[in-house]
C-alpha cells in the first residue's frame, strides 16, 4: 500500500476509473498516396460519368427514323409494300455481290481511255461486246420486258416504294427471277454510283454460268415461287398488349365462373 494523501491511494486511483498507464500509439501505415474523399459538391471535383440518353435531344433525321419505324410496325402494311422486308440470306448476297463484282461497268477514265483507242484503231471494234451489269430501273424494265434479264436484283429500300412494288409483280409475270437485296448503296457500288435501285444480269462469261445458275435457282425458289405476300403491321406496343391481355384474362375468368354456376 502506498502512504501519503488519500485521493492519492490505489484504492481511490481504482474507485475513479482513470488508467495512469501511458496510452499506446496505433501502428501508421506510410504510403505514397494520401487518401482523400472525393467531393462531388459545386466547385468540387469532377462529376462521374453517367448515362445520359435520356436526355439526349436526338437529330431530327434519327428522330424521323425512329418514328417511321414505329408506325410501321402499328399501321398494317399493303402485300405490295410488305414483301420487301424479305430479303435475301447473308451467305446469297455474299455470292451475289462477288458474282457482280466481275461485272463492274467500265468508269469515266477507263471509257475515255477506251474510245481514245478506238479512235486511234480507226474506228474498229475488235472481239465481242463485253459484259456488263445493267442498271436505271427504265432499263432494267425493258430488258425484263423483252425477256433479256438473267437475274434481276432490286434494293429493298427504294424511297418512295412505289417507284419500285410493281418490279416484282412483272419479273413473276414474264418468269424472271429475281431477288431483294438489303441496301440501294450496296447495289450503287456495283455499278459506280452512290445509290442504285435495281441491277440486272443479262450475260456471263463461260467460266460463271455455273454460279449464276446456282443464283437463278435460289431466287425462283426464295421469291418467284414463294407465293402471294402477305400483309404486314399491325403489331401494338407493350402497353396496348398488355391492356388486351389483362382484358381477355378478365373474360376467361368470368366465363368460367358462369359455367361453375350453371354446373
């Protein structure tokens, strides 16, 4: 025990609850970046990333885009019109194009260079006539008319349709075959423009009479025999499916508690 004043004892040291022993300094860490909070207040740093297409105010092209292609969905589509949402099968048109590239028609510098020849020549024309894909949808409906075309291919986006809808109502009718392809560019590239409606294949060489044979076989059986189109839309939005849904449910419920009360 120790002497001296009382509120100097062990026994009033105890009584007060004071620990006298040294406090014992927790163990730091040091590295190379301090820890600091973001702070996300104004004038503070800088704001995360967030999904802000809700809030985008769209170009006015895409806008129309988005709502043509809505109401196509939700207006019923005419036969006429409705066909050309059925296309040829990627690995068809991938055969198709690599026929056509062997067809190009000669460009404005290789024609000059041609006619500056055949000037030099004097005017004869040596060998046969070569072989060219034809385009201009006024062509391409004679040459379906006077029985020419082999194949013909016409762009499923031609804007106004109606220039086009009756194209294959005609290559049925004189027993073309033909074929609807997904892209009026694509079809452009082929002959040098930027955009083309419809091509058509009336000659091959020897060596590709094979391929397009296989081409003409596809599309009479993919489209000239395919039978009548059909109509197109009428497809409602989630909502109005769910509104109908909700209400035949209703009158299935309720006709079968009638038939439980008429048991």
């Amino acid at each position: 025990a120790s002497w001296g004043p009382w509120w100097c004892t062990d026994a009033a040291t105890a009584h007060s609850g004071q620990n006298l022993e040294p406090a014992k300094k927790e163990a730091t860490v040091e590295t190379l970046f301090e820890h600091r909070p973001k702070n996300f207040a104004i004038g503070g740093d800088v704001q995360p990333k967030r999904d802000l297409t809700r809030y985008v105010k769209w170009p006015k092209f895409v806008q129309v885009q988005r709502k043509k292609k809505i109401l196509l969905l939700r207006l019923k589509v005419p036969p006429s019109l409705n066909q050309f949402k059925t296309t040829a099968d990627k690995s068809v048109a991938a055969q198709t194009f690599k026929l056509l590239k062997k067809y190009q028609p000669e460009t404005k510098k290789e024609r000059k260079e041609r006619l500056l020849q055949l000037a030099a020549d004097g005017g004869k024309q040596s060998g046969k006539a070569p072989h060219f894909v034809k385009c201009g949808m006024n062509f391409v409906t004679k040459l379906i008319e006077s029985k020419r075309a082999k194949l013909v291919l016409i762009a499923h986006d031609c804007e106004p349709m109606e220039l086009l809808c009756w194209m294959p109502a005609l290559c049925k009718a004189k027993d073309i075959p033909y074929m609807i392809i997904k892209g009026k560019s694509r079809l452009g590239q082929v002959v040098n423009k930027d955009q083309a409606t419809c091509l058509a294949i009336t000659s091959v060489r020897k060596e590709d009479e094979a391929d397009l044979a296989k081409l003409v076989s596809s599309a009479k059986a993919n489209f000239n025999d395919a039978g009548r189109p059909k109509w197109g839309g009428g497809i409602l939005g989630p909502k109005a499916q769910h509104v109908i849904a909700k209400r035949e449910k209703a009158l299935a419920d309720e006709a079968a508690k009638k038939a439980g009360l008429m048991i």
